[in-house]
C-alpha cells in the first residue's frame, strides 16, 4: 500500500506531465508571436503612459485594488480524483500531510503571477511617489506571505458548509489585503496598519476554530478541483485536441432569431450546426465576448491611432485563432457521419462563420476607435481591420485547416 507522500509525489509527477503534454501545443509559434507582439506594444505605451503621471495620481489605491483581487483569488490544488471520495475517506484523520504540501503547490503555482503584477506596477509607483526600486522585494515578499494567508483561509473556509460563507469570505479577505497593502504603499501611520493587522489575526482565528472539528466535504473539493482543471482544457483546446473537455451547454431560446436567416436545405446543416454551438456553448459564446469586451474597451479609451490597431488586429487575431476547435467540436459523433452531404461544406460552413465573426469584431473595433478618437482614426481602424479579417479568414484559416487535418 502507498503511503500518503509516495500518492502526493505520484499525482504531482501525473499532474506536471499532463500540463507539458499540452503546454508544447499551447506555447507554439502563433502564441509566441502574439505575446511578443502584443507585449512589445503593451510595454511600449504603458512605459509612456507612466512618464505623463503626476504625483496627485492615486497609484497606491490602484495598486491595493489589483493586488487584492489576485491574492483574495486563490484556488487550491488538491489533486483530488473522484474515486478519493470512496478510498481515501478511512484515511481522512491521516492526510494532513497531503492537504499542507497542496497548499504549498498552491503557492508556488500561483506566485508567477504576483511577481508579473509587482514588477508590472512598480514603474507607476516610483514615478508617482519617487520611492526606489528596492520597493519591489518588499512588496513581492509581503504580497507572497499574503498569498499564503489567503490559501490558508480559504482551505479552511472550505470545511465549513454554509453556502454564503465563500462570498463573505472572499469580501473580507478582498478587504483586509486591499487595505493593508493601500496602508503601506501610502505610509500610512503604524496605529492603521495594526489595526488592520489585528483583524487580520482575529478573523484567522474565527475562521480556524470554525473549521476545526469539521470534516473534509469531499465533494466540494473534487468539483472545485474538477473545474479549474476543466478550466485549463478549455484553455488548451484552443490550440489542440483535449479528450477530457467537458463543455457546457446552454438553451438559449431567446437568441432563436439569430437563425432565422439560415435558409433550409441539407448544403446548410453544418452552417446550422456551428452556429447553434457557438451560441448555446459558452466556451465560444464566452469566448468571443469576452474578448470583443476587453479590446473595446481598451480602444474606447484610447485616443492613439497605432495603439488602438494594434489591439484590434491582435484581438481578431486572438479570436479567429480560438476559435479553431469548433471546426471539431463534432468529429468524434458517429451521426455526424451519417450526414448524406459532402465534407466540403463542413470546412465551407465554419470558414463563413468565421468570416462573419471577425467582420463583426472589426466594425465594433472601427465604432470604438470613432467615438474615443475621431472619424478619421476610426475609418483607418475600420479599413484595416476589415481587410486583416478578410485575408485571416479566407488565406490563412483555410491553410491552418489543411494542415489540421493533415496532421492528424
């Protein structure tokens, strides 16, 4: 029999391996390219923006806020199996072991991205408080430890079963991190930062003596692990086949008109099929919102010609390229085979979705470019964006196909 560490090192080992079978097709030559791409561009106009801040502007408060929402964000990574819930339940008393290195994984699964927020802010607030660069270890090690105490916190927020404890939970955790931090950013007398360091160890102390004589809720804790691993497929699957993906689906009668266009006939059923799927499954209908939300936002609000093209050509770009998967949504259904219609419609009917789409994002790109600049940012916008829409879908989509099918 295995003792409790030989079962952690052998999920940990299982878990890092099935994150390398997919991050070689995550990390590709596409991807790099828009990182770089993009990053360049972020880091070039953000490094800009920085020079034009004043010392009036409120950059510990934004900092507080940002960093409040990844630390008070903390999943566990448990590892936990479905079948844990009947073999691992004699041995409940024995494996705090394996919960405390979850914790741990925990933390330095997720410290990269406190590392990426720190260094990302610091420009912004040595410009605006004239403090030195040596600010950056000290935030990265107290944004660490508080990281940990909200791990912590919500492992044993996790055995207790009230349904509304998770929000108010995280409200307060949001609170106290968001605030203390905005305390010492802001040199903020030392009776503020203990005060708030005093209901940080009271609250920790409410919150353990709740949860110790509570049981593991098994269920609870296989779910949340089977979503965020759920969540990493949906990631992956944009870039290749995942078996293991289980989407959701979604009625959304109210949208029925949008298909009142598709005139009937058997040449229609796949272009029937793909829209029915991106509206009623919310990895693409998300997808796609989500998406077209960020970027239009971000041209909204800017004024600059080059920035704003750059963010609507990356983000048709992002778009068109995830949206990928749904070509093979259905190739693993046997009725889909039995379909008395040519293939070619298949690839036909995804290529004029895709078409429309990315159509779609790119007159919405040109409106917002219009309405936070001028007409003549937004026809120029409007233009290009167009074209890169049309030469994605009808040139490069379709070469990306073939060799989709090609190689498998």
């Amino acid at each position: 029999m295995k003792t409790i560490n030989e079962l952690w090192k052998e999920r940990v080992q299982a878990y890092i391996t099935e994150l390398q079978k997919y991050m070689k097709y995550m990390f590709n030559d596409h991807l790099l390219f828009v990182l770089i791409f993009g990053g360049g561009a972020a880091l070039y106009y953000y490094s800009q923006w920085v020079k034009t801040l004043p010392t009036s502007f409120p950059a510990a408060i934004i900092m507080a806020i940002l960093f409040a929402i990844v630390l008070s964000a903390s999943p566990i990574v448990t590892l936990l199996k479905e079948a844990d819930i009947v073999f691992m339940l004699p041995l409940e008393t024995k494996l705090k072991p394996y919960f405390q290195k979850a914790i741990i994984l925990s933390l330095f699964a997720q410290i990269y991205l406190i590392v990426f927020v720190v260094a990302a802010s610091m420009p912004m607030f040595v410009q605006v408080t004239g403090k030195s660069f040596k600010w950056f270890l000290y935030l990265l090690l107290l944004t660490v430890l508080l990281k940990y105490w909200n791990l912590l916190i919500h492992w044993w927020m996790l055995k207790i079963s009230s349904s509304y404890s998770f929000f108010f939970d995280w409200l307060i955790r949001f609170m106290i991190s968001g605030l203390l931090l905005y305390f010492i950013l802001n040199d903020a007398s030392f009776w503020f930062i203990g005060a708030i360091l005093f209901i940080l160890a009271a609250y920790s102390l409410y919150v353990r003596e709740a949860a110790k004589n509570k049981g593991i809720n098994w269920e609870r804790l296989i779910d949340k692990e089977q979503a965020r691993m759920q969540a990493f497929y949906h990631l992956a699957n944009m870039f290749t086949d995942v078996p293991h993906l289980k989407g959701q689906v979604k009625r959304r009668r109210w949208l029925d008109s949008l298909f009142s266009s598709i005139p009937y006939g058997s040449e229609q059923t796949y272009r029937f099929l793909y829209s029915r799927a991106l509206i009623r499954t919310n990895e693409y209908s998300g997808l796609i919102l989500r998406l077209s939300v960020i970027s239009a936002l971000i041209i909204l609000w800017s004024d600059q010609l080059y920035l704003s093209l750059v963010i609507s050509l990356l983000f048709i770009y992002l778009t068109g390229f995830q949206l990928f998967p749904l070509l093979r949504r259905y190739e693993m259904k046997i009725w889909t085979n039995l379909y008395p219609i040519a293939k070619s419609q298949k690839n036909s009917a995804f290529l004029q979705l895709l078409l429309k789409i990315l159509l779609f994002q790119a007159i919405l790109f040109g409106l917002c470019a219009w309405i936070g600049g001028d007409i003549v940012q937004g026809a120029i916008v409007t233009g290009i964006s167009l074209i890169f829409a049309i030469l994605f879908a009808r040139i490069y989509a379709p070469t990306r196909i073939k060799k989709m099918f090609s190689v498998s």
